[in-house]
C-alpha cells in the first residue's frame, strides 16, 4: 500500500488556562494498521492576557452565568482561530492539505459519574462552528462526551496516544504528562492496547500556580524552574496530612481537575500553612513536595517492576518538583522527555489531538475503557464541517 499523507492540527487548552498550545502534524498512512506515524511539522504557544485568563476563570465556577460562559465560549473558538491561522501561516503549507482541527476545549466542569453523582457530565468550552468558519477547515471537537455516555470518565485520554507513540516491546515505560492536573499511562513491555492502564493521579500545575499567585499577590503566575520551592524547605508533616485526601485513595478509573484542586483548594492549604508561619518559599517547597508524592504515590500503586519514565508538560521545567520525584521513585534523576521520542514535551497533549482528530475521520475509537470505565471502545469526537463560502468574524 502506497503511503497517504496529510496534515492535521491540534488545540489544547489545558487546566492551567495559561494560554493555547497548537501542534501541526503530518500524518502518513503506511499500511492498514489503526496507527498512522505521525510528524510534528510545527507549533504555536499563545499565551492568554490577564483579561481572557480571568474571563476563563469566572466561568469554571458553578454560579457562572449562561451568558459569561456564552460569550467566552464563542471567544475562545475566535482565539483558537487566530492561533490557527497563525501556525498555518508560519509552517508555509497549503491549507487545503489540512484534513481536520482537533479541538479539545477548555474544561469549565468535570464531574464524571460516580455512584452518587449518575449520570456525570463534563463541560468544555470553545465554538468549534466559529473555529471552523474561521480557519475553513473541519473541527472535531468534544473528546469526553461519547465515553462518559458509555458509562467513563471521558479522561483521561492521552493513554491511547501514548500507546501509538510511546509503547516498546523492550521495556516498562511510564508516560507522565503534568498540566494543570498531573496524569500517567503505564505502557508494560509487549501488552496490547486493550491492557494500557492510565489515570490522573491528582494536581499538578494548578496547585503550583495557584499558590505562587497567593505567596506573590498576584504578582507571579508561576515558580519559574522551581527555583522558589527550590530555596525552601518542605513541611512534611503538612505533605502527609494531605496525601489523606480521598482522591489519592480511589481505585482507577479516575479523573480529577479545578472541582477538587482549584482555587478554593489552593486557599485551603495556603491558610493552613500560614497558621505555622511557613514563608513563601517553604510555601512553595511544601506544595512542589506534596505534587510530586501524590505523583510517586499514584505510580507506585500500580508499577511495582523497574520502568522507564518519559514525562511531558510544563511541569517538567520545575526542576525542584522533578528532582523530588526523580528521589521519591529512587530514580537518581534519570528520566527522559518525550523530546527525546520526538514528541515535544511542552506540546504533547496538542499533538495527541491533532491525531484524536485524524483517527476520528478515519473511523478508529480512540478511548480505552480500562482506563475510562467505559463498557466499549467507541468513536470520540463531533463533527463541524468548513463552510466554502463567506467570511468569519
């Protein structure tokens, strides 16, 4: 079979709403196998104003309003637009050679079935029609919602990603992803797709952000390499104290976002260490301790045998929260980046839509019900076409 390539993009706006991550990839059909090789062609960070990260920040409360979250709603797709247009223009390829925009949207509410809470439904903002019309290319767009109405979480969902890019048939791998919320994907020597187990483990950026917005008065958005946690020493027995709560102790499936750990949790531990008289860098030492054990914690729940760990997200230029966890799982700092696999750490989860999105025009379910609580694979992702014709806002 002649090899068929083609170009997709992917938008992530993640749990930290710092700005949006775009990734353009090739992608070539070799064989009929359900997973393409894929190229990372370009990428576009676009960082959010203070005025559209708080606009985001007032809709993830649940006294939002319907017309706040209409408004940003139909923003976003115009930001995601112009983020779009912007990487097409700067990697110079033709846009019909495009097949398709995969959307994740910002998630304002996750709040997955449970035994008390069925059905669970989960919110992510970003006009697909007002991105489409205004790039001229098809999105697809709400990951989550077919496998939440199978019974999942509908996160996470970068496991099957990583399974197509990451598996090895040589060795034990850890894939770990710290966003705003921390994740991990087990990939065991030789297991097949259907055997991938992966979850959220707890926080990751969004506690760390939050409190350096706290300790700074809003003067800081984060601890830059960790090098304020780094000058501090942590409080353990504040660590131990909230490694109690319940998340950590739920079996997989699990999920997790701002519900459990966003502002007003952030408020919570910032209150409890000021009663003893903690200073801002033992804050932040204290907090980038507690991410990294809740992180160790979830691995070693679930891998006992030596692995490789290949991690991605922002949160691996906190050199700080990297070293503690490189010490709690007696790794002596040896980990890799997904750079190292060509995949670009910082633009990973962009990536890993732009081929949700490529894997959805061509039938392929891409969710993983060992890992969701899904009762079946099925196809993720909704369909907006481009219009031919007119102009976008």
């Amino acid at each position: 079979m002649l090899a068929v390539s083609k170009f997709a993009i992917g938008l992530m706006t993640g749990t930290s709403i710092d700005g949006i991550d775009a990734a353009l990839i090739e992608v070539v059909e070799r064989s009929r196998l359900s997973f393409p090789e894929i190229k990372v062609a370009n990428t576009l960070s676009v960082p959010f104003n203070s005025s559209q990260r708080n606009q985001i920040l007032d809709v993830c409360s649940p006294d939002a309003s319907v017309f706040a979250m209409g408004r940003v709603h139909v923003q976003l797709g115009q930001w995601l637009g112009d983020a779009v247009n912007q990487l097409i223009g700067a990697a110079g390829i033709p846009r019909e050679s495009i097949a398709v925009i995969g959307m994740h949207g910002q998630t304002v509410a996750h709040y997955p079935s449970s035994e008390s809470e069925i059905p669970g439904f989960t919110i992510q903002i970003g006009d697909a029609a007002t991105l489409a019309a205004r790039t001229g290319i098809g999105v697809v767009s709400q990951f989550r919602a077919m496998d939440m109405a199978f019974g999942g979480q509908g996160a996470p969902l970068v496991p099957y990603f990583d399974y197509a890019v990451l598996h090895s048939h040589e060795q034990d791998r850890v894939s770990l992803n710290i966003g705003g919320v921390a994740n991990i994907t087990v990939l065991s020597q030789g297991n097949e797709l259907e055997d991938v187990m992966g979850f959220d483990t707890g926080p990751g950026n969004m506690v760390l952000d939050g409190m350096m917005e706290l300790v700074t008065n809003g003067t800081a958005k984060y601890d830059k390499d960790g090098g304020l946690a780094g000058a501090g020493r942590a409080n353990s027995k504040l660590v131990e104290t909230w490694m109690t709560h319940p998340f950590f102790h739920r079996n997989p499936p699990k999920s997790t976002g701002r519900e459990e750990f966003g502002r007003d949790y952030c408020r919570c531990l910032y209150q409890q260490m000021k009663s003893v008289s903690l200073d801002p860098a033992d804050m932040l030492a204290t907090v980038t301790d507690f991410v990294a054990e809740s992180i160790a914690h979830g691995i070693q729940q679930v891998q006992a045998k030596p692995f490789v760990l290949i991690a991605a997200g922002g949160g691996i230029h906190n050199t700080t929260l990297m070293n503690n966890l490189a010490r709690k799982l007696n790794l002596v700092n040896r980990w890799s980046s997904s750079d190292v696999f060509g995949i670009p750490s910082d633009f990973k989860e962009a990536i890993a839509f732009a081929y949700f999105a490529w894997q959805f025009l061509k039938g392929r379910p891409t969710n993983l019900p060992k890992v969701t609580g899904a009762s079946q694979r099925v196809l993720q992702g909704m369909w907006t076409p481009a219009q031919k014709t007119g102009n976008a806002l």
